[in-house]
C-alpha cells in the first residue's frame, strides 16, 4: 500500500535498509566499514573537509549496494528463469559498487595515509601529498586501460581470458613501482619474481595465450615508467 504521509515513507524507507542489511551480508560488511572509518576519523581528529569525503565515500558505497539489491530484487521478481539480460542488469549493478568501492578505497587512502603511516615527525594536512599517489594511479590507469581494451577486443571474460592479461598488467606494474618507488634492489627482484609466476601461472593454467600475458606485462610496466617519468 502506497504511503500516506512522509513518516509512513520514512518507516518504509528504514524498513527497506533493515530488511536489505538482513538479506545481503554485503551490505552489512559496508556498513561495519563505514563504522570503522568513521571510528578512525574520530581517533585521529582529522579535519571537517577530509571527515566530510570519508563520509560521503562511506554513503556512496552504502548507497551503490542497496541499489544493487534492489535491481537484484526486481529481476528476481519480473523471471525465475535464466536470461541473458537479468544477467547482465545484475553483473552492471553489482559493477557499479565495485566502482565505487575501489573509489572509497582510494579516497580513505589518500585522506588516512599521513594519520597511519609513519609520518608523524611531521603535521599531517590535507593538502600534502600521501606516500604511493603515483603507484596506486599508475596502477589505476592499469586496470582501467586492460578494462578498455578487453571491451573493445570483446574476446574473453573479465579474469579468464582476452587481451590483455589484466593480472599480468597488474603485476609487472607493482613490480615496477617496487623498484622505483624507493624500495630495495633485493625486494624488487623478489616483487619482479612474484610478477612473472603470476603471469606463467596465467599461462599454465591455459587462460592466456603467451602474447596476450606479454602484453599485460608490457602495458603494466610501461605505464607505470611513464607515470613516473612524468609526475615523479
């Protein structure tokens, strides 16, 4: 029955967060997040600009989940069957929180990073800029070139198969930030190690073919160089 006043929409409003923190143990895991970042936020006394980002990173998250909950409900309820269509409304809906987790989680990254890493020698500001901005970003336009070039290659899914290998790109580019991102010599041979199991690993287990791991190990190590070259 359609709500009368906008306490009853309110109820109904509780009663939908209720009842989707109840059905999806996502939701409640994003919900214990955002305890703890506020939890953390308080702890250090971080500034109001940088408390209000945590927050809104926080909402957002929230936000994408039960959205995708609820896309999830009205599929369910409009077929019982398989359709390719449903598939692909639940995969984009639970695309968008994917999205905006790794945004929350690159935004509680940049706002905490001075708080919790050893640099408190000095004041912390949100101005300043935190260690591995530029690992994190290359490693970012990482991801986000191997997404578009699997989409306009069309050939694969998302972790098995297609060009390029997306955890060969990954890998070689936190090798590569290893050893110019202040590291030892001895600890970026063993990173660079790490990278090319990762990449064979893709290759015994027949997911990749030699030349798509060899490009995912080439985009991932020449990003990165040139995002170093160009903002270090």
């Amino acid at each position: 029955m359609k709500p009368t006043s906008w306490l009853e929409s309110l109820n109904c409003a509780i009663e939908g967060i209720i009842w989707a923190a109840k059905s999806e143990r996502h939701i409640r895991y994003h919900f214990v997040a955002a305890l703890a970042v506020v939890f953390l936020a308080l702890f250090f006394k971080i500034s109001a600009l940088e408390f209000f980002l945590l927050v809104l990173a926080a909402v957002l998250v929230i936000f994408a989940e039960l959205m995708n909950t609820a896309i999830e409900t009205v599929v369910d309820l409009v077929t019982d069957d398989y359709h390719e269509l449903a598939k692909r409304a639940k995969d984009v809906a639970a695309g968008a929180v994917l999205v905006t987790s790794i945004g929350a989680v690159i935004l509680g990254y940049l706002v905490l990073s001075g708080h919790i890493f050893p640099l408190f020698h000095s004041e912390p500001t949100f101005g300043k800029e935190p260690q591995g901005t530029i690992p994190v970003g290359a490693l970012l336009i990482v991801v986000i070139l191997v997404v578009l070039l699997k989409s306009h290659y069309n050939r694969g899914t998302p972790l098995h198969g297609g060009v390029p290998s997306g955890h060969a790109a990954a890998a070689f580019s936190i090798a590569v930030s290893t050893f110019l991102f202040g590291g030892s010599f001895l600890l970026g041979m063993m990173v660079l190690l790490l990278a090319g199991l990762v990449s064979q690993s893709r290759l015994l287990m027949k997911i990749h073919t030699p030349r798509e791991v060899f490009l995912g190990a080439l985009l991932g190590t020449v990003v990165t160089l040139l995002a170093y070259l160009f903002f270090a």
